[in-house]
C-alpha cells in the first residue's frame, strides 16, 4: 500500500523537483562549479609545481566567470519555472501537472546539463596542454568522475534508492582502502568509469520514458479528472490497488533493469581489482564496499574489528593472550569476509527484480536463504566477542569496556540553567557541552507548563529599576516566595498529569481535548504567579505599578511566557527569528557599551517598542495555537478514519491557519526591523557598528556560524617568526583581502534576510520569492566557503611545511583528515 500510494504520488509531484534544502550554486540536481578544494586535490593528484598551481587558478577565475554565465542563463531558466509549479500546486495540495509541462522541465535541465558539461570541457581543455602525457592520463579519469557526479546527484540516487547495491562509487572505495593503484587496478578502473558514464547516461533516457509511461498510465486510469476524495478511494478497493500494482510493477521493471546493471558493474570492477591486490587489502576493500551497497551483510563486523584492535593494544595483556587474539582475529577476518561476500552476493539476485510488494516488505523467494545469512552473521559477531572476552578475561574486559564508554558515552541529564530571558531554561547537557535550550516544561501527556522566572530576570529587575543591593535582597525575598509557589503548583500539576497520561479509558478526541485543558490552566496559573509578583514589587518597593519601566519588564515577562509553549508539531514559519527587541537589548546577558545619549536613545525607543510588541506577539501565539489546534484535528481524522471530505476541509483550513502564523511571524520580524532601522538613524555614528552587529547576530545567527572562517589561521600565519619579506607581504595582502571580502558576503546574507521579511505571500505557503531568497543566500553560502578554501590553498603554497605546522588547523594538504568535509 505505501509503495502505491508513494507511485502514485510521484506522478503527481513530478514537477515539484526542489527538495527542502537547496545546497550551494542551484537546485540539487545540478553540479556546481569545480571548487577549489577540487581543484587543489586535483593538483596533488597531477603532482602539480607551484607554477603550476598558480596556473591551474586563473584557469579556474576563468571557468568561474562562464559557469555564472550559464548558472544566470539555463540554470536560472529552469530554476523559474520549478518555483512556478512550486507556487502553482503549493504545499499539502495534490494535482497531476500537465505533460508538456513536465517535458518542458525536462528540456530546460537537460539544457542546463548540456550548458554545465560544455563549460567543464573547456576548462579542462584549457589545462591540458601544461602536463605531461602521465598527468594527462590521470586528468581524463578526473573529466570522468566530474561527468559522472553531474549524474549521481540526480540519476544514480535514484536508481539506487531501488537497488542499495548501485549505489557504491568503486573509485572512491578503492581510493579509500589502497594506498596506491596499480597499473592494472588503474586500467580496470578506467574501464568502470567510461562504463558508468554510459549507464548514467541511458539511466537518464530510461527515467524520462518511464515519465512518459507514467502519464499514459493516469491518461488511462483517468486521475487527472478525478477528484481529490475519488482518487484517493482507489486505495480502498482491492480490485483497482491490484489493477494499479499490475501497472506499477510494469512501470518500474526498466528503472530496475538499469539499476541492476549499475550493480553488476560494481560488483565485476570490484572481483577484477580484487584478484589484483594484495591479501592483506582484499577485506579492507571487500568490507568497504559491502558496507556501502549491502549494509546488512556487514552489521557488527566494524564493532568487532573496533574490539580487536582495542584489545590487542592494551598495555596489560602477556605475549600469550596477544598471540591468542591475533590468532583468532586471523579466523575471524576470514570467516567474515567469506560470509559477508556471499551473503552480498544473495542481495544482489534478491534485488535483481522486485515487485512493489515485495519492496514494501512481501515475501520472495530468496526470504529463507537471506534469513540463514543473517542468522550465520550473527552467530559470528556473537562468538567472535564471547571469545575476545574469554581470553582477556573480566577483568580486562571491564577495563576494555570502560575506555569504550568513556569515549562514546554522552550522558545527558534534564538540568535547569537560568538566563536573563525572564525563564528558566532546561537543558539536555552532554560532557561535549552541546546543550539544547527550552523555555517550557513538557509533562507526562504533552502537557505544557510555561517555565517560571529566572533568578537571573530578578537581579534585571532590581538593576533596570536601579534598587541598589538593598533592593536585590527585596526583590530575592520575593522571587522566592514566588518560586515555591511555582514549584507546588509544578508538583501538583505533574501529579495530575500523570493520572491522565495512564488513563487507557480516555478516547483519541478526549485526550487531546484534556491535554489542551491542563496546558491551557497551567498557563493561566503560571501568569496569576507572574501578576502577583509584580503586584508585590510595587507595594515593597514604593514603585508605581504603572512606571514605565516595570511595565517594560512585566510585558516582556508575559510575552515569554505566552510565546513558550511554542509550536509542538514543528512547523516552520517565515525567515527570520521571532525576536522580542527587549530581550536582545536590555535584558541580553551581552551588555552594550554605549555613549550617554546612544542609552537614552535606545532606551526611550525600547520603551515604546514594546507596547506595540505585545498586540503583535499576541497574534503570532493565537495563530500558532489554532495551528496546533488543527492539527490535532488532522490526527483524530485520520485515527478515526474519517471522510475523505472532512479530510479534506480541515487540510484546508490548516493551510489557512499555517499562513496566518506565517503572517503574524512576519509582522512581529517587520516590526523589529523597522525599530532597528529607526534606532541606527537616531543614535550617534560611534555607537552604529555597536547597534547593528549586536542586533544581525542575534536576528540572524547562521550567517555567523561558519567552520570554515580562516581569519585564526591567517593571524597565526602572519606571526610565524621565519616568514620571509615576500612571505610577509603575501600574507598582509591575503589578511586585508579576505576581511574585506568575508564580510561583504555576509552583509549581502544579511540584506537578503532583510529583504525576506517585506516579502508579501499573497496568501500562499510557499512563494517564489521565498524560494530565490533560499537560493540566493546559498549561493553566497557557496561563494564564502569558496572563499576560504581558497585561502588556505594559497596558505599552503606560501608556506612551507614546517611554518604549517605553526598554524593550528592547517595540514600539509587539502586530503588531510582534518580538513575533509
């Protein structure tokens, strides 16, 4: 049933050929240019002189300005039509496209193929004449593999997701598990990779007849007339789910055709480059490739090769236990490798042609032989580990074990942290510090309590209202009483909460009706809590509950709070953070240096910020709430198994309710920004750069997460004391440059995000105009990382290989393990 409904689901979403992320220059079924990381592997497997390099750069200047021209001619052509069928059929929404449409699609990518290919050759062309007839030979296996990845993003992904044992690159693997290739082994993979381009090739021409069979099939069965409800009932009807499996296994049998023959060229290249190499490579090689296309023939193996190397090396074995393993590990690579190549070869027939019931799980005929496999793998790992553990013994192995978890163990506890956002925040904290922040408490039943004020947030109320220490004392005292008043209630609450979540006689629809009821009185408690500690503060300190200030502090507390439970099914809205302004500028830990009139300034324009921060923050958290409420209502129609039309309208209502969230997100980034934008006009020039970089990290922190930023590299490279003249001026040129041009790419990010938030959506879930702010934004992503890629391969051809040692991150070359991707 799943694999019907995902057929006929793929005619219908033809068009829709943008996944949710878009990777760097364009869609995901393009190359993108030639990076320079690829170029710099490139000039070390050529053995490339500096002259060389340098050479090879301006070719690649030259290559970079005509793939632009072509990414802004037949990549953007077809690009705009994707997110014109992306905005005609939009999201949730199921309608056939027409056939001239999707051949019109069709034409423009190959197109763009074409446009890509042509741009590739003359590139290479370019170099050719610089190297030597060795080096030559080498660049046409290079020209291969970048013919090939054109088809692996699109092609070969697909056929593999049919048949896993397409999907392994023998190059690749070979490269990974042998130190060098033989003139033989060289020869063979020549061979596998002209014969790949070829199958890519007519795999490409397969998929584009099966498109067309695809429609004959609707054309047909007539679903593109049909009805929503009237297509969707031919999966209640055993006599049209058979007549469409019949049509669905005859539509896929090409597509698995050529995707057995992809496997069959894999597994041949891998015997013939096996009967090359040498013994102690042959398994290293085997298990690579086994892993990659028949994964479940080699589960557990990895682990035991972990354990015998651990164990082997332990400082407290006698020669006699050594001896004992190496002996035993001899049998066991032997025994493994026999086994995991058999049981390899079985998935290979099994997956030769399979119907789509039998890729749904039905059964075929090779079950039983694939299951005593599985049975003889396991009987291996199991016996190979009981007879390590033997011979080390308990005590070994305990210790054995212990240094296994202290490396892979992450222990996580639930721990409450307070901030100065006015909550206590719940952590998942690790020993690798990586912490996940909540502002909200998740009881038993998917009950949501608002989490309480932070202790924090009270020494910000004492420090804002200019209390002194005397008045902190006061306002502890308070927050106190406060916070046993909120742990009773959380105690009492949690109780009650877990009545409910083993109540097995409550029904799907009462369930979520009580859910909402407790979450709903928890918030309403947790804000009578929030009242009463303001309404305290103004009576012991002598404030006017009225003070501007106070007011400040109490609605910023009560957007926190409503705001925490946020969006429990994860759907996502606009671009942009929700950002409350007070919270980034007067509450945030990072405190702001400001001149005196910069403070009065911002502090005068905060005030009147939040006022009107409150209506628009009220709207976003309704909106998101009656999105939750919908789609709690979508999950009892389908449970309860509802009409289709019922469905339907409350599909639709949905979407109405996930735009609506969209726009009240947006009015709150417009607000803010505007604020923003009113602020830096105002304020004095010595505090702008302070203003606006506090603010653009805060509102948009992936532009600033970047793993690849060299500015450390480059620092500790222009302090190495053995530098040269030449070295020196290089590397001041190189500093300034890239300052310069990092962070002109991250001001254009930012800029596309500003943008983002005047966009209109006219009322859609998806719209062009978000799709190319997306696309835009990682094309700059793409040009950063270029960026430093860049620099460190100039890094490496000024320096030498002892003044690299002096700058942390840097390896000797581009395939060094800390610098792979």
């Amino acid at each position: 049933m799943h694999q019907l409904r995902n057929l006929i689901l793929f005619i219908g979403l033809l068009a829709i050929l943008l996944p949710s992320t878009v990777f760097a220059q364009a869609m995901p079924i393009f190359n993108d240019p030639l990076k320079i990381r690829e170029v710099e592997q490139y000039s070390e497997r050529l053995d490339l002189t500096t002259p060389q390099k340098e050479a090879l750069l301006l070719a690649h200047d030259a290559y970079i300005d005509s793939y632009a021209r072509v990414r802004n001619g037949e990549i953007q052509k077809f690009e705009d039509l994707v997110t014109t069928f992306i905005e005609q059929f939009g999201f949730m929404q199921f309608q056939i496209p027409e056939r001239d449409e999707i051949h019109q699609l069709i034409d423009k990518g190959k197109k763009a193929m074409k446009s890509i290919d042509r741009v590739d050759k003359t590139f290479f062309d370019s170099i050719t004449g610089m190297f030597t007839e060795k080096q030559q030979r080498e660049l046409i296996r290079i020209r291969n593999e970048r013919s090939l990845a054109a088809y692996r993003i699109l092609v070969l992904e697909m056929l593999s997701d049919m048949n896993n044992s397409a999907r392994p690159n023998m190059t690749e693997l070979v490269r990974f598990a042998l130190d060098e290739e033989s003139e033989e082994t060289k020869t063979a993979l020549e061979v596998y990779e002209q014969r790949m381009i070829r199958c890519a090739e007519e795999s490409l021409e397969v998929i584009i007849k099966v498109i067309d069979q695809a429609f004959d099939m609707v054309d047909e069965m007539g679903l593109r007339e049909m009805e929503r409800e009237e297509m969707f009932m031919i999966f209640m009807d055993e006599a049209q789910m058979e007549n469409l499996e019949a049509r669905g296994n005859t539509l896929i049998d090409p597509l698995q055709k050529q995707a057995f023959e992809m496997s069959e060229l894999n597994w041949k290249t891998w015997k013939s480059i096996d009967s090359q190499i040498a013994e102690e490579k042959k398994r290293p090689l085997a298990m690579a490739y086994f892993r990659k296309g028949f994964r479940k023939s080699t589960r557990g193996y990895t682990n035991i090769d972990n354990r015998f190397t651990k164990a082997i090396e332990m400082k407290q074995l006698n020669e006699g236990q050594k001896q004992e393993l190496l002996s035993i590990q001899k049998d066991y690579e032997t025994r493994s490798l026999s086994l995991a190549t058999k049981y390899s070869k079985l998935l290979v027939q099994a997956w030769e042609h399979r119907t789509i019931e039998q890729q749904s799980g039905g059964l075929s005929n090779f079950d039983d032989s694939i299951a005593q496999a599985e049975e003889s793998r396991q009987k291996i790992v199991e016996s190979t580990k009981s007879r390590i553990d033997g011979i080390l013994g308990s005590a070994l192995v305990s210790l054995l074990d212990g240094e296994k978890q202290n490396e892979e163990k992450v222990e996580k506890s639930l721990i409450k942290v307070t901030n100065s956002d006015g909550a206590v925040h719940f952590h998942e904290e690790s020993e690798s510090s990586q912490t996940v922040s909540r502002s909200q408490v998740n009881l038993a039943g998917d009950v949501y309590i608002p989490a309480p004020m932070a202790n924090t947030f009270a020494n910000n109320i004492a420090m804002k209202l200019g209390l002194g220490e005397e008045g902190e004392d006061i306002i502890s005292a308070l927050f106190s009483d406060y916070r046993e008043k909120y742990n009773a209630y959380y105690d009492a609450l949690t109780e009650e909460c877990e009545v409910f979540d083993k109540d097995t006689s409550i029904g799907i629809g009462a369930r979520l009706k009580k859910k909402q009821e407790l979450t709903d009185k928890a918030r309403e408690a947790v804000a009578a809590l929030d009242v009463a500690l303001f309404d305290d503060l103004a009576v012991v300190t002598g404030f006017d509950r009225d003070d501007s200030m106070v007011q400040m502090l109490e609605q910023f507390r009560m957007r926190k709070r409503i705001s925490g439970t946020g969006n429990r099914y994860g759907w996502g809205g606009t671009s942009g953070k929700v950002l409350d302004l007070v919270d980034v500028f007067v509450i945030d830990d990072a405190s702001l240096v400001l001149s005196e009139k910069g403070e009065a300034i911002l502090q005068s324009m905060i005030l009147e910020y939040h006022q009107q921060a409150d209506v628009l923050f009220k709207q976003f958290v309704q909106a998101e709430y009656d999105m939750n409420h919908l789609s709690d209502a979508m999950m009892l129609t389908n449970e309860m198994s509802k009409s289709q039309g019922n469905s339907m309208d409350i599909q639709q209502k949905w979407r109405d309710s996930f735009i609506a969230m969209q726009e009240a997100k947006q009015k709150i980034v417009r607000s803010n920004q505007g604020i923003v934008d009113k602020l830096l006009g105002e304020i004095p020039q010595d505090d702008y750069w302070t203003i606006r970089m506090h603010f653009v990290k805060v509102a948009y922190p992936e532009i600033f997460k970047d793993k690849g930023d060299v500015t450390t590299l480059l620092a500790a490279a222009n302090a190495i004391p053995s530098l040269n003249a030449f070295q020196q001026g290089e590397l001041s040129r190189m500093q300034e440059q890239y300052r310069d041009q990092y962070w002109n790419l991250c001001e254009s990010m930012i800029s596309i995000n500003e943008a983002a938030a005047l966009q209109e959506n006219d009322g859609k879930m998806i719209t062009k105009g978000a799709i190319k702010q997306q696309i835009d934004e990682e094309k700059l992503r793409f040009k950063r990382s270029e960026l430093n890629d860049r620099m460190r391969m100039r890094l490496r051809m000024i320096l030498n290989e002892d003044q690299i040692k002096h700058v942390p991150g840097l390896r000797p070359t581009v395939t060094a393990s800390a610098e792979k991707n």
